[in-house]
C-alpha cells in the first residue's frame, strides 16, 4: 500500500512537471512567432510602438517589446480611472451633498457628470430639487482647478470631446443643437437660445455652429440646416451659468449662497456607477472621465481635486505596478500622461480580478467588431475576440484590453504606437493584423 501511494504521488508530481514544461513550451513558441510578426512588419518600423502579452492563466508575461518604455497612452488612461473609480466608489454615486435649513435647501457639487447626462439618463438629484418645497442654493467653491486640465489643448476648446471640468456639470457641460424642421434649430438647455445668431458672412458650406473662445456667443451660417442635424458645443462654464441652468431646467429659483460643507451634510446617491463606467468606455466618454475623479476625491475630503484624487489613487492603489506612473488627467487628453505597457498589462489583471465577473466586465468594454471604439476597428461579429480600451490623440494611437485565442486562451495585451506620420487607419490595421494573427493561432 505504501509503495502504492508513492507510486501515485510521483506519478500526480510527473504530470505536473510536464504541464508546466508543456505551458513553458508553449508560451516560447507564441513568443517566437509574435516576435517574428514584429521583425516582418514594415509599418511598425516607422516609429515607436510598445508591446506586451500576458498569460493570465500561468500569471507571466509571454512576449514583450519596449514594454517598460514611456509611451502617451491617450485614452488608454481611462483604464486607470476606471479602476479607480472600482476602488473608490460606491455602488450608487453621490450625485450631491446637501443640508436642509429652515425653508432652505443648500446643496453642493460631488463632480458627478450624470446631472441630465445625455447617456445616463439619471434624474436623482434632478427629481430631489425638483420635489422640495424648500427654497434651493448652490453653495460654490469645492472645485480646485482650471476648466481644462493640464496640458489639454486649448484650441480644441469647442469640440465636443473637450467640455470643461467643473464640481456641478449640467447636460455634460454642452450645448446640444439639433434640426426641428423648417430651417430651424432647437437648442438645450434652453437659456442658450438668445446666444445664438447667424454669421450673414457665410453664405457656403455646411451648417456648423461655433463658439467665441472666451464667451457664450454661438453663430452659425446662412445656408439651410438639413434633417438629422445634431451638435454639441462645449458651454464656457461658471457659476453663474450653472445656476441659470439649473433655474431654466428646474424651473423654479436656484440662489448661490457661500458657505462650506458642515460636518452633518447628508449626501444623495445618484446613478450606478457600473452604468456610468459603461458610458465612459464604450464612446470613450472624455467629460465623465475628468468628472468621476473628481468624485473620487469627494471621497476623500471637501475639496474637488484631480491632482489630489490621482495622487491618492497612486499611493495607496497602484502600488502594484511595475513602473511609476506619470498621471495627469482623467481621460488621456493631456500629453502630459506616460504609462508602460507593462504597467497597463498589471492594471487589466487587477481589473479583472476586481470585477471578477468576466461577463460583466466585457459588458463595460469596447468589444472587437460590435460595440464602442472597437467595433469598426475589427470585422463585424456576433463573438467579439477583443475586449479592451482604445486610445488616440495626434501620432498616438494605442489599445489594451484582453484577446481570446480560438485554443480558449485569455491573453492580456498592450499595444502602444506614438509618434507615427502614417494615417490612424494604417497603425489601426497593422495593430489589429497582430491581433487577429494572435487569436488565430494561439
């Protein structure tokens, strides 16, 4: 019987000798034939591209190139404030803090961007004023920072992807302008309809409205609007603005009272965050990524900081990383971002193992040729093999996420391309070239 069991147990110890020699095989082979993929390719040699592929099963890194450089992730940041805002958040979101004195409401922001989202659709705080009999003020002063974050680029001031960040955001901080028949344009919120007027000096092209850089003046041409017409131009925030806002859609007074946040304030939860995240990383959502920092650091004090959420994030979550992360905003438009691929790889394990819910967690993501960013990029499919986040800016262009192989293997991987003069297009297709060589074979 002894010499049975020792038989045995030599025998369980020889199995798995040979199926971690079997994994160690098999990983340099697809390390090899990845890294061939590389050498051959003509694209990838015009500029600099970091690369990484992860075992998440065996927990190593299969193949790597540059991996451990520097690279600006664009909205490759979103992961991390994804993440974060896991950690951070509760289930449902603090759409306000507020107290209640004699006849008087007073409330203060949280950053939370699903105040009237267009995406979101909550209506909690909406429906909470809009209920009281209480006279409402907005008590101002949480936000510290500029209306941009740091080194955003100016001249993209009225572009949609670029409203302006502040602690109480209304209908995304945009003007929505839409076709309503008859040459005619219906605006939200409503208060900006008399900041509209016709440029008489363009008579050609197409109807485009813009804004004055430093003012809430928006012109368009005289040339006809056609049917499916729809914008959004970023609003120059204040909080005077707000305020209007609020009174124009609450339809009732809304004053401005200073006052700081006593200790007995209540908070009113809001949206669900996972709903939010959704709508942060399907569209690649810039506004609600700057704001669900911002409610980050409502979570740890009354100040509303993104350089103080970041620098808590950093210390006490990311530790884990194999390389310190030079973090500046919430969505990757800043240049001033630089994250490894490597560093990305550790993030989407952790991520992973966080949701710990693979179903739910793609759910969130772009997926491979269906949804978000992601679904023109790979061909059209019922059964997406790339679940991950995107992320472009000028001679950037870069996706992390999780690739499925048809052997029924997850693979986490980083792919980073900067500096490139080639079209988006090109670096897009090489990328998913790999990828698709990567799902095939492996």
């Amino acid at each position: 019987m002894f010499h049975n069991k020792v038989y045995y147990s030599f025998f369980a110890a020889s199995l798995l000798f040979v199926s971690a020699l079997t994994s160690c095989s098999t990983d340099h082979i697809i390390a090899k034939k990845v890294a061939k993929e590389f050498k051959n390719s003509s694209v990838i040699k015009q500029y600099q591209v970091g690369f990484a592929l992860y075992n998440m099963e065996e927990q190593k890194m299969i193949f790597q190139k540059d991996a451990d450089k520097y690279f600006t992730p664009a909205s490759n940041t979103k992961l991390y404030t994804f993440y974060a805002s896991l950690k951070m958040l509760p289930e449902l979101m603090p759409a306000l803090k507020y107290v209640e004195q004699n006849d008087s409401l007073i409330f203060w922001g949280t950053g939370d961007p699903s105040f009237l989202q267009f995406a979101v659709k909550d209506k909690s705080a909406y429906n909470f004023l809009k209920a009281t009999n209480k006279k409402l003020f907005f008590a101002p002063g949480r936000y510290a920072g500029s209306f941009f974050g740091d080194g955003w680029s100016w001249d993209d001031y009225d572009y949609y992807y670029q409203p302006e960040i502040t602690e109480m955001p209304v209908m995304d901080n945009m003007v929505t302008s839409t076709y309503a028949g008859a040459n005619k344009i219906n605006i939200e919120p409503k208060v900006f309809a008399p900041c509209f007027e016709v440029d008489a000096t363009k008579t050609t092209g197409n109807f485009q409205v813009t804004r004055d850089f430093l003012t809430n003046q928006f012109r368009y041409p005289a040339v006809p609007v056609k049917p499916g017409y729809n914008q959004q131009n970023p609003y120059k925030t204040s909080t005077q603005t707000t305020v209007e806002i609020l009174t124009d859609t609450l339809h009732k007074p809304v004053g401005i009272v200073k006052m700081q946040i006593p200790a007995d304030a209540k908070t009113l939860p809001g949206a669900k965050r996972d709903s939010v995240l959704k709508h942060m990383m399907l569209p690649s959502d810039n506004f609600i990524a700057e704001h669900l920092l911002l409610v980050c650091s409502n979570q740890i004090g009354d100040t509303l900081s993104t350089t103080k959420a970041i620098q808590h994030i950093t210390k006490k979550y990311l530790s884990f990383l194999p390389d310190k992360v030079k973090w500046a905003d919430g969505s990757g438009l800043s240049r001033q971002n630089l994250f490894t691929p490597r560093d990305n790889i550790y993030l989407l394990d952790s991520i992973y193992k966080l949701v710990n819910n693979r179903e739910k967690l793609f759910d969130m993501l772009p997926a491979g040729g269906k949804t978000g960013t992601l679904k023109n990029a790979y061909p059209k499919t019922d059964q997406p093999f790339v679940y991950g986040k995107t992320g472009s800016l000028g001679g950037v262009h870069n996706q992390s996420g999780y690739v499925l192989t048809k052997k029924s293997k997850t693979y986490i991987y980083s792919f980073m391309n900067n500096n490139f003069i080639n079209q988006t297009a090109e670096v897009r297709a090489e990328m998913v070239r790999i990828m698709t060589y990567i799902h095939d074979q492996f």
